[in-house]
C-alpha cells in the first residue's frame, strides 16, 4: 500500500471536487486521481539497449567509471551509479556503455544557451549585478513531478535542437557576452559533467568565474574535483524527508545533504533553494527540522531561498504556494538563526531584499533583476562595517 500523507490527501481531495465540478481529468495519469501524490519511488531507471548504434562527434569518454565483468559499466558520477551493459543507456539519458566504454553523449553540444543576470539563477550574495554566460544540455538524474524545464531535463540530446559549443567556445562567449562567470544550469549539470568540468578549468584560465545550478545529487569524488575550479552553487534542498525525495524528486535525501557538507568544508559559497510545493513540502515543522540541520552542519550564514510554486509538468493541478505560507516560513528560518532568508518567485516581497543579520538595515534592495539600492562597502555593511557572507568582488 502506498503512502500518503494527510496533507497531500486533503489537497487531492480538494483538486478531485473540483475536478467533478469542471468535468475535466486531474492529473495526467491514468488510473486514480492521485497518482502522482501516491506514488511510491519515482527513481528513474537504466534505458536498457536505448543506446544509439554509433558514436557522433559529442562522445567523450566518461570521467568516472568502473570497468565489470561481460563488458558492463558503472558510472561513478552520481548516487544513482548506473551499472549499464553495452548498448544501454543511463538514467539521465546522457550516458551510454558503448563496447564496454562509458561515454557522455552531450559533450560540447548544449541545447540552451543564455546571458542572464546572476540573481536570475538565484545567487544574492555571488558577485551582484554581473551577468552569467548560462548553458544546459539535456538531461537529468532526477524526475522531480513539478520540473520546471522538462523539456530538455527529461530529453536526449537528440530529441531537441543543439549548438556546438567545445569548451573554448563556450569561454570565447562569455567573453564576448561581458559576463563574469559561467553558470552550469537550466537542466542538471551534474549529467554533463565533463564538458563542465573541463569548461571550469578554462574558464578559471580567463578569469571567469564558474556557477552551478543543481540539485546537489553527486558522489563525493567528482564534487571534490569540481571543487577546485567552482566559485558558487545555487542548489536545491528540496525537503527534509527521504520518502519525498523518493516520492516527488526521484533521488534521495542522505547524499544531498553530504554535497552541502563537502562544499562547506571545502570554502565554496552556496544559497540553498527550496521549493515550496503544497501537499508535499509546505510543512512548517520540516521547516524548523532543516533549519536545524543547516544551523547544526553548515551554520547560520548561507542564503537560503524559499520559491513559490507554479503548476507544472506532472503536478499541473496543484494550487501555487500561498505567499502568506512563503512569509512565514521566512520569519520561521529567520527565528531559527538562519541569517539571510529570501522569497522567491514573488514580485516586491520585502524576502527578495538583502537586510544586514546584525544592524538589520537595507543592503541591497532588488526589484526582478534590477538592483535601485546597494549598501555594501567591498564585503561590509555600510552602516555596521559586518562582513556579510558572500563573494562580492568580481575575480
Ligand atoms: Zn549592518
């Protein structure tokens, strides 16, 4: 029997009477219309003999991977590990085992690619008012219900239009684009790790920054690699339960909460984002456990962003997040001592402005992307000379 929680009961309850009302289907499932709240784990799996029958020009051997017997692999970049046999296709969809060799098949081939303000990824407190030369291939090791760019996270890279875009080219157009870091984003970079990786490395030689957008769903090994030439994450911790990670997300909580660790440890600037979906992750009681967490592990001094939901993709019935539920869970972080907690998703909400933890003035004020107001002398409140944490000074 599957598992539901009262909440997410209620709100089905809810969106099924009004279904009756409307004479429309709920969710785009079959069968009950639950479905989706009731679904048990939602890990993606191998695409077994999905693999194309030649290699192109976007094949790069893997970063990391074990060899097994009868010509099996197993990618080492992500808790999923993959164990693929020739002609199989990982979860992600971007990695293939061609005669017994892993390789990525999204190498130098992204499918988006923009110039967009920083604040945009969100990052608040990572070099404002400087532009991100931002990139995405496709896929991802996630099947989150609510995802908000399936289009190309739930696609192979032959399914949607590409550009080519080696590794120096991406470099040449930052440079062009006047941006003063990459960001690694849109879809999961983690599943394009080693065109990342080896981006990273020449963008660090040009003095560009590197940025990821991601869900933090990575072994500890290639993160540390990709340590030594990140500057700044923007990262999904999507809820404080493993089941609604299983449930909702299709990944697991542990090895989540193990990158946030590691970048800790290793001196990286991070901003937490967590979505606030209603029925599965709109629990003030959740709230005050991952508080707890980030405040016992991590401390009181990294963002983190509360956004507001949208009805999307496989949750398309769902209300969006109440903003009263985003306010306050914002004075609730706050009261914890997590020290600079946003809203997000939400036009001129006083939670998309930068206030100083300990003279509590106006720091930066932010209306979308455009910033009226900016009180920082270098990393220091103007008015108190506090350090606010952050990388505020471009490379
Ligand atoms: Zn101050």
């Amino acid at each position: 029997m599957n598992r539901i929680s009262r909440r997410q009961f209620l709100y089905c309850s809810a969106a099924f009477l009004s279904t009756t009302v409307s004479g429309q289907s709920f969710f785009p499932f079959s069968g009950t219309p639950c479905e989706a709240a009731l679904s048990e784990d939602i890990r993606g799996k191998v695409f077994k003999g999905d693999a194309p029958k030649t290699l192109w020009k976007w094949s790069h051997e893997g970063f990391l991977y074990k060899k097994l017997e009868k010509n099996k692999v197993v990618c080492g970049i992500c808790p999923n590990r993959c164990v693929l046999a020739p002609g199989d296709r990982s979860v992600c969809r971007s990695k293939v085992n061609f005669d017994g060799t892993l390789y990525s098949l999204t190498y130098g081939n992204p499918c988006s690619v923009n110039t967009d303000p920083i604040e945009k990824k969100p990052l608040f407190h990572f070099m404002p008012r400087t532009k991100a030369f931002s990139l995405a291939t496709t896929g991802c090791n996630f099947r989150c219900l609510n995802c908000q760019n399936y289009e190309i996270s739930q696609a192979k890279p032959h399914d949607v239009w590409n550009y080519e875009l080696f590794p120096p080219d991406v470099v040449k157009e930052a440079q062009r684009a006047d941006a003063d870091s990459i960001a690694y984003t849109y879809s999961e970079p983690i599943t394009f790790f080693e065109y990342m990786i080896d981006t990273c490395r020449l963008a660090r030689e040009k003095n560009i920054r590197n940025v990821i957008v991601s869900n933090a769903y990575i072994n500890r090994k290639p993160l540390l690699e990709l340590c030594k030439v990140l500057d700044g994450a923007s990262l999904n911790l999507k809820s404080m339960s493993d089941d609604i990670y299983r449930q909702l997300n299709g990944g697991r909580l542990q090895p989540v909460l193990q990158t946030f660790k590691t970048l800790h440890e290793q001196g990286i600037h991070f901003e937490m984002i967590n979505l606030v979906v209603p029925g599965y992750t709109d629990d003030d009681q959740m709230v005050k456990q991952m508080c707890a967490w980030i405040l016992e592990n991590l401390g009181p001094n990294y963002p983190l962003h509360f956004l507001r939901f949208f009805p999307r993709y496989k949750l398309d019935r769902l209300p969006p997040t109440p903003v009263s539920t985003l306010t306050r869970f914002r004075k609730l972080a706050m009261q914890e001592g997590i020290h600079y907690v946003y809203v997000g998703n939400v036009p001129n909400h006083e939670g998309t402005h930068t206030y100083c933890h300990n003279c509590n003035k106006l720091l930066i004020e932010r209306m979308g992307y455009f910033i009226p107001q900016y009180n920082l002398n270098g990393n220091k409140c103007k008015y108190c000379d506090t350090i606010i944490p952050g990388v505020w000074n471009k490379a």
